[in-house]
C-alpha cells in the first residue's frame, strides 16, 4: 500500500491559487505605505485576513478566562466584537512593537528577566 507524500497532502488547490490570483489583483487597489513604514514603522496586527500560519499555545485556565473576560469586556464596553485570536494577534502586536521601540527597557525584557 502506497501513502501520499507530504508534498502532495499539503499542495496548493485550485482553490487556493484562485484567492492567491485574487490577493494578488487586489495589492494593486492597497493604499501605498508611507515612508515610515517601509523602512520598519509602527507594527500593525494583521487584523481580520485570511492566516497560511497556525502556531498552538498552551495557557492556564485562568490565563484562558482572563483573555475571554478581555473579550467580553472588549464587547460590552466598547462594541468591539473580537475574537480571541485577534486578540492575541494585537497584543503579540503590541509587546513586538514596544521591544523593537524600547529595546532592554520594554516590558518584554523586564516581565522575562524577572521570572
């Protein structure tokens, strides 16, 4: 008996290259970047897009009902209906943009070196 290879598993589909095609018209429409942040600006979250990468975190339980607290809150108080992933997305966003502002002085470095 003869299994896939890898290769052949995770290919693309005619389907994928059909939104790749369209990804690619729409580049064109995008609004240019500013020098700014051609040359390493502000990081922005990449927001509500379609994502090719898929990381797997473990949390605490508590960690967990912190962060969908978060997003409740984000609901209720501000009429932001987020999902947990893009939560995530904007605070990762946040903390690499602070270190690359801040350097040895960024929250990062300091909530690590404390541990």
């Amino acid at each position: 008996m003869s299994l896939p290879a890898a290769d052949d598993l995770f290919r693309p589909t005619a389907e994928d290259l059909g939104a790749a095609d369209k990804a690619m018209r729409a580049v064109p429409d995008a609004p240019e970047e500013s020098a700014d942040e051609a040359q390493g600006g502000p990081r922005k979250p990449s927001g509500r897009v379609r994502h090719d990468e898929k990381m797997t975190v473990y949390v605490t339980s508590d960690e967990l009902l912190d962060l969908e607290h978060t997003r409740l809150s984000l609901r209720r108080s501000h009429g932001l209906a987020v999902d947990r992933g893009r939560l995530v997305r904007e605070a990762i966003s946040l903390v690499l943009a602070d270190f690359e502002e801040h350097g040895d002085d960024s929250v990062l470095v300091r909530r690590l070196t404390a541990e």
